[in-house]
C-alpha cells in the first residue's frame, strides 16, 4: 500500500545490503593504503563535517567551508608526514568555524570540524604505521563491526535492563556485553594475522575497544536527541547518515590511534597499540 512504512524486516535487509557493499571497499583501501585510504576517509570526514553542520548551524555557509577546507587541506599533511601540521590546520579550521557561527553555534560548529578531523586523522595515523598499520585497520573493523552486530541481534534476542534509556532506548545491557565478549572472542581466533602482539595484547586491545565503541555510539545518540532527529542523514540506506554509520568506529579510532600515539609517537601509533 502506498505511504505504508517499511518493515522491520525490509529495514534489516537494506542494513545488510548496504554493509554488505561499504564494507568490502573500506577493508580494500585498507589493504592498499597511500593515497586511496587518504580519500576513502577524507571523502568519509566531509560527510560527517557536511551532516553535523547541517544539524548544528544550516544555513552557515561559511563555517562549513572553513571545515571543508580544513579537512582538505589536513589530509595531504599527514599523508607527507605531517602530523602536528595536520592537526594545527584542524584545530585553526575549528577556529573560524566558530567565529564565523552565531554565539549559541559556535561551540557545535568547532565541535564538527574537530570530530570530523579526528575521524580523517585516526585512521591515517594508525595505517601509517608501515610495521602493522594495515593488521591494526584490520584489527578495529573486526572489533567494531563484531560489537555492533553481536550488540544488535543479541540486545533484542535476549532483552533485559537497559543500557542508557534516556539516550538510545533500543540498547540493553546483554547487547552490550554480548558485543564486548564477541570483540575479544573474533580477536582472539585471528590473533594468528598479528603474530609480532601477545593474545593477552590483543584481547585487552579488544575489549576496551569494543567498549569505547559503545560509548561513541551512545554519543552519538545524545547529540542527535538534543537536535531533535532521528539520523544525520539519509546517504546510506538502512543506516542513515555516515556519521551515524561510523559513530562506533570514530570513538575506537580515536581512541586506538590516541593511545599508540602517547606509547610510540606518530611513527608507530599502531605498534604502540598492539605491541606492549
């Protein structure tokens, strides 16, 4: 009938679809790295600059492009070795985002540039790493992507309390440990593909990482509440937004790419995460 909304089912099937294409493209630019993984993830980093801005500041122009040019500009800076550079071009972006929005904008319009930043940045940084950055990409797709379905099927199979009611009602606290123990399990078997890291590495790496993924998720829910929406966008079918599509994925990055930076400095960010 028309106008009928679509079925649980049919929304499921297009989820599926939709994952069963983006995902085979994200783990080949993984594989291939240079300059291909480079646009992947600024193509990736403006979208969500483009979503956030559109929720936040709409009809601001201009602190959208100082984003976009911010993005653009860093991306080509950490692939020559640049890092601190890159960063500075984020945060100055984030700058005159914010002094071009209006008062009550301004820290949502430096919010975007720099989370879409890090999302661009993280990445990069972890597959620069040429001892294992292509194993740590690898690596946090499995954790990632193993927590958010586990987390799914599992919450609504077996129920019970919820996780954070007042954020993202859908989520339990059985879908939540079910996509931490999957993460470390799915890990575990592949330890094998990173033989230069210890299991117990890698199980720990998998866990606190399941869990910020989580928690980037819940983030994201609580800022798409506050603006009054359901997803940032409609680019991706069955998921909505690239940013609601990548929520998890930003919060582990960052914070794996974070982490092997304080313990091996921007040359080994990846080794410093996995080799300890």
């Amino acid at each position: 009938m028309a106008g009928t909304a679509p079925s649980g089912s049919n929304v499921l099937l297009t989820r599926i679809l939709s994952a069963a294409i983006l995902a085979p493209v994200a783990i080949v630019v993984a594989y291939v790295g240079g300059w291909p993984f480079a646009l992947f993830w600024t193509a990736a980093a403006l979208a969500i600059l483009w979503e956030w801005m559109g929720l936040v500041a709409a009809a601001n122009r201009v602190a959208l492009a100082a984003g976009v040019v911010a993005i653009v500009v860093s991306a080509p800076c950490a692939m020559l070795g640049r890092p601190l550079a890159a960063l500075s071009v984020i945060a100055i972006g984030a700058i005159a985002a914010a002094l071009s929005a209006l008062p009550q904008q301004r820290g949502w319009a430096a919010g975007g540039v720099i989370y879409a930043g890090l999302m661009l940045m993280a990445p990069l940084l972890l597959r620069g790493d040429g001892m294992i950055g292509a194993e740590a990409l690898f690596l946090l797709f499995a954790i990632v992507w193993t927590t958010d379905v586990l987390g799914y099927f599992a919450g609504r199979a077996i129920g019970g309390p919820k996780l954070a009611p007042s954020v993202s009602p859908a989520k339990t606290w059985s879908g939540a440990a079910a996509g931490v123990v999957g993460a470390a399990i799915v890990v575990a078997l592949g330890a094998r593909f990173v033989p230069q890291a210890r299991l117990t590495t890698l199980i720990a790496v998998a866990v606190a990482l399941s869990i910020m993924s989580q928690l980037g998720d819940l983030l994201e829910s609580a800022f798409k509440r506050r603006f009054g929406t359901k997803d940032t966008s409609q680019l991706i079918p069955g998921h909505g937004g690239v940013m609601d599509r990548l929520d998890g994925f930003w919060a582990a990055a960052v914070c794996a790419a974070l982490f092997g930076v304080l313990r091996s400095g921007f040359a080994e960010p990846a080794a410093g995460l996995l080799l300890w």
